[in-house]
C-alpha cells in the first residue's frame, strides 16, 4: 500500500508498505478520506518524531475484521478515532478523559495518510463509531476536530446567550463560529489577520470580525454594546493571541486556551485583573468518546454543516501539497486527502 510519510512540512514521501497484518480483535480500514489537521503543520511539535505516518481524522470502511470483533461486518462505513481512554483511571473516573496516559499513548497503525490503517484491539473496543448514512466520508473526517471542539465548550461552560470572540479563524476557529453560533450564541465576533479567512468567519456565521491587527479588545466593544466578551476562545497559538484574550473577556467571563503554544513559553498574566474581574481560564486538549458522538449526532442531524469548509480534496501523491497549503494558511481551510485516489 502507499503512505506518505512525514519528514518535516516541506518533505512529504511517497513510499510503498505491506498492508498491516491484524491481530485477535482488531480491524482493518480502508481509508477513503483523511482531513490534514491544524495540529499536524505544526512543526515543532511533529519533527521531534519524524519520520512518521500522520493523520488522525479519518472515516473509512472496514476492510478485514480480526477474530473475537463482533458488532461490525465488512464494508461497515466507519470513523475511527485514534486516542482512546482507559476508562478505569484516576482522571477518566473524574471525567478526564483527555489526560488519560491510554490516551496520550494510544494510536492506530501507521495513520491516516495511507491507503489502510491497522485498528488496535483497545481502539476497536471504545474507539470505532459508525458513520451515519446521513453523512459522506468527508463529512465523516470533521468528527474528531468538532468533537474537540465540544469538548472546549463544555470546560467552558458556555450558555446559550452569550458573547463569543473567537481569536484566529482558521479551522478551528470556523469550526468555534459554527459551532457557537448552531448552540445559541448571543453574538460571535471573530478575528485573524487574513482577509480571506475574515471573510470566511462571517460566511460562517460570525456577526462581525476584527483584523487581529487592529485594537482587539477596544474594537470587541465598539461591536458588543460596549462589553467584552463574555467567553473568549483562543485559536492561534500566538503569545499576541493570549495577550488580546486577557484584555478582551467581560467581567464573570471565561477564556478557553484552545490553540497550543511551543512547549517552554511563557508569558505574564495579569493575576490582580483576573481576580478582581472574576476571570475564569481554562484549557482543552482532545475529544473523549461522549464528545465524539455529540459531534457525530450534531453533523448527522446537520445542525451545523462542514461540506462548505471543504476547499481542497487531493490524492495521496499531493499530500505534500496538502500540507503546503495548511501550512501557509492563506486560501484553504479544509484539506483532505484520499488515499485511495
């Protein structure tokens, strides 16, 4: 089968592998389609471990099921996820799931951006979900970042009503405007330094947009009846972004560091305003199972649509394009690839 290979952003390999062999209670999947995430460009994160067989979101069909695997058949149309919890420990008792060590070292075999992917007995246990009729193979690819997604807004605890600013509008932050807005926003203001992605946001749904390069907190209350917002969402993993979500959420309000920063940066915070105003921070890694069935039952449902998110679909051999697109984030939003183009 062919893979392709991770060796840094610019050097993407086409190689030839064996179809991996499966085990008792594992699953074979054939993947049809692969989304390029945010999360795979980002350099200095994945080249520690290069070189390696990226993509994580993926929907496919089961292609071979292994011995003792019942509740699916060949030719199931499936979404795989490929970090699963334990279940059992400290955190995913407490409703942790996403710092579950299982978790943080679970995976399925090589990754999304081949033509076949081995599926782990544990992954095939808690970590195969059906793909609804209702929803394409490509619909299929935006459970794991939209559960994500969910996941964010619960640690949050946002409410119906409020005022969201969502800082960068790239996937993820046009996932936050879709999302916000399908749960019941009360106003979602949006930013990046992109043009394109601007205007992208308020196709999406935002009610205003702000380049990032203006004054974001003083233009965040020209455009919400002079108040900040009362959940702030940080979507660029610029130390600028985290500055402006300190200066931009609303007395009571929250702020979700969503987007990652560089291991070893760091940055000061202004603790006398946080306490005085009541400021609630927050992090969110990760989708546990419950959120992706949330979001497998929002898209299923449509109650928000991703098919228009969609701008580049490319074959195996043009993952190296793929992730130049992503990569520079200027034109794209969505890449997916198909391997079996």
């Amino acid at each position: 089968m062919r893979v392709a290979v991770y060796h840094n952003n610019k050097d993407i390999r086409i190689e030839e592998r064996p179809i991996p062999k499966i085990s008792k209670g594992e699953l074979l999947v054939k993947v049809i389609a692969s989304g390029i995430c945010g999360s795979d460009v980002m350099e200095w994160y994945r080249i520690k471990k290069a070189p390696l067989v990226l993509g994580h979101e993926v929907a496919g069909e089961i292609a071979e099921i292994g011995d003792g695997v019942k509740g699916y058949k060949k030719g199931d149309r499936v979404i795989v996820s490929h970090h699963v919890p334990c279940n059992i420990c400290y955190y995913c008792l407490n409703g942790n799931h996403s710092v579950c060590d299982t978790l943080r070292n679970t995976n399925f075999d090589p990754g999304g951006f081949s033509e076949y992917i081995r599926v782990p007995e544990i992954n095939v246990d808690r970590g195969i979900f059906l793909l609804p009729d209702e929803l394409s193979f490509e619909e299929g690819t935006f459970t794991e970042p939209l559960a994500c997604a969910i996941r964010g807004l619960n640690r949050s605890h946002f409410k119906e009503g409020q005022s969201v600013l969502i800082i960068g509008s790239g996937i993820s932050g046009l996932l936050f405007i879709k999302l916000t807005c399908a749960l019941g926003a009360g106003r979602v203001i949006a930013t990046d330094i992109n043009n394109y992605r601007l205007n992208c946001a308020k196709k999406f749904g935002a009610d205003s947009v702000i380049n990032a390069k203006d004054n974001v907190p003083a233009r965040l209350r020209e455009t919400n009846d002079g108040r900040f917002a009362d959940l702030v969402i940080v979507c660029a993993g610029a130390t600028s972004a985290m500055t402006q979500a300190l200066q931009s959420a609303e007395r009571g309000g929250t702020i979700l560091f969503f987007a990652p920063v560089e291991q070893g940066i760091n940055m000061p915070i202004p603790l006398w305003d946080i306490w005085r105003d009541g400021i609630t921070m927050t992090t969110s890694y990760a989708g546990a199972p419950s959120d992706i069935i949330r979001a497998i039952e929002l898209l299923k449902v449509h109650r928000l649509e991703v098919k228009d998110m969609i701008t580049h679909r490319l074959s195996l051999l043009e993952t190296g394009l793929g992730f130049q697109l992503v990569a520079k984030a200027q034109e794209s939003i969505k890449v997916i690839i198909k391997p079996q183009r």
